[in-house]
C-alpha cells in the first residue's frame, strides 16, 4: 500500500494523511477532506496554514500534552477560522515508561496501546464527541510524529466506520513510508541527551503486527469496536453521527 492521494504534501510537516478512500462496510468510501491525521504541526510554513484552511480545514484536535504544546505550539491555536482544541490523549507520556511497563515478548507498543485503550476511556470519548461536532469540513488530529495517540483515534474513526481490519492495520503502519527524517531527529536528540536510544527506537517504529495485536486483544475482550466504545461510556449518538460523516450519508 503506498500513501499515494492519502499523503497531503504539507511544508513544514511530514505526515499529515487523510483518512478518505478507504471502502466501508457500507459500500462506499470515507469521503475525501473529512478526516486528516497528523504529526506535530509548530513547523509548517505560514502559506500552508492558509492551503489547509483553503482545502477544507475547519477544526484541529491536538492529543498532545500540555507541555508538548507549550514547547511547540500548534499554529492554529491563533488561527480565527479554524477550532482548535488541545485534548491530551495522555496527560503525562512517557516512552521510557511505557518501553519499561511492556511485558516480556510484547512490543512496548503494545502496552502503550492497550493502556490508552484500557484506561484513557474518558478523554477517547471526549475526542470522538468533539469529532461529531464538527458538520462541516475537515477535522485534523494530531499528536507529534502522527503515529501513536494519532494512530489510535484513527483505528478507532476507521473502525466505527466499518473499514475492513487489513485496511485499518496497513493505514497504521503507513507511517513508517513518511517519518524516517522525524525518527532519526528524535534518536539524535536523545543520544544528545544520553537517552537509550536502543529501546526508544523500538518506540519509533510502527509495526503492524503490532496494532494487529492490539485489535485483536480490544476484540477478545469486548467482540467489537461497537462494544469497546459502550463499554468506555461513549453515547451511541455520537458513534453513529461519526459514522454517517464517513460513510458519506450526513448532509
């Protein structure tokens, strides 16, 4: 799978990807310039601020935490036509911790993303109900490489809009075509810093067989993604607006 259409070409940034193409269960494809995912976005130039705004953009949800944002600021926080909403997906992330907490013979990712599945229900359910507010154009989500917390509210957008498993999973790993330049920055800096650069890696990459596990654990334990979105307390309104914006069918 290349990134192809799905790949907006964005200066300043590396991985914003739009979510439309993909077939739904319903037969039609997610339409395209509703959903955007993406990487931190305090480095694009201003003429691209304006080009997202012109192609659609009308609101933008940044999963990073509060200090993530006080370092690198999200340029559409001071943009008027646009909404901007920071909704940390994690208030504190830590790597270390999370490559630290991950079970022997488990990729460290796996453990990230079943915790943030596990125990980060509410602020899901407050980042999905945000997303069914937004009726008109296209809706940005980002955290800082446009990979983990960026990764795991697209799943669940693709998911609910009933994408096939293969697609959800290969959309995931897409990442890795698009930030090798963002990776290599990261394993400098931590290097810099004496970081263990070896075991960071591992919380750079984005292997499928990764998120494969995950869906397949969230299934185990709750059958479907319609069930694990109950069980987190989202409202059923909220998951069927979602539904109707990607499956083509909301005015």
């Amino acid at each position: 799978m290349s990134g192809g259409k799905r790949h907006l070409p964005v200066e300043g940034a590396f991985n914003i990807r739009d979510l439309g193409g993909y077939q739904t269960r319903a037969g039609t494809p997610i339409p395209w310039r509703r959903f955007l995912r993406s990487d931190s976005l305090h480095r694009i130039a201003p003429q691209e601020i304006s080009r997202l705004h012109d192609e659609g953009l009308r609101a933008v949800i940044d999963l990073r935490t509060s200090a993530e944002v006080a370092s690198a600021p999200n340029p559409f926080a001071a943009y008027p036509d646009v909404r901007y909403l920071n909704l940390p997906l994690f208030d504190d992330l830590s790597p270390q911790s999370m490559s630290d907490a991950a079970q022997e013979g488990d990729h460290p990712l796996f453990t990230f993303y079943m915790t943030a599945l596990e125990t980060r229900g509410d602020a899901i359910c407050e980042i999905l109900t945000e997303m069914a507010q937004i009726d008109d154009g296209a809706v940005l989500f980002n955290c800082t490489a446009g990979k983990d917390r960026t990764g795991i509210i697209a799943a669940l957008l693709l998911g609910i809009a009933g994408v096939r498993r293969e697609q959800i999973i290969a959309d995931y790993a897409l990442t890795a075509e698009f930030i090798p330049e963002l990776v290599a920055e990261f394993l400098d800096i931590s290097r810099a810093n004496g970081g263990d650069t070896e075991r960071y890696a591992r919380m750079l990459e984005s292997p499928a067989e990764t998120l494969a596990a995950t869906m397949d654990a969230i299934r185990a334990k709750y059958g479907t993604f319609r069930s694990y979105l109950q069980s987190i307390g989202l409202p059923e309104d909220v998951r069927l607006t979602l539904r109707a914006r990607l499956n083509g069918t909301q005015d």
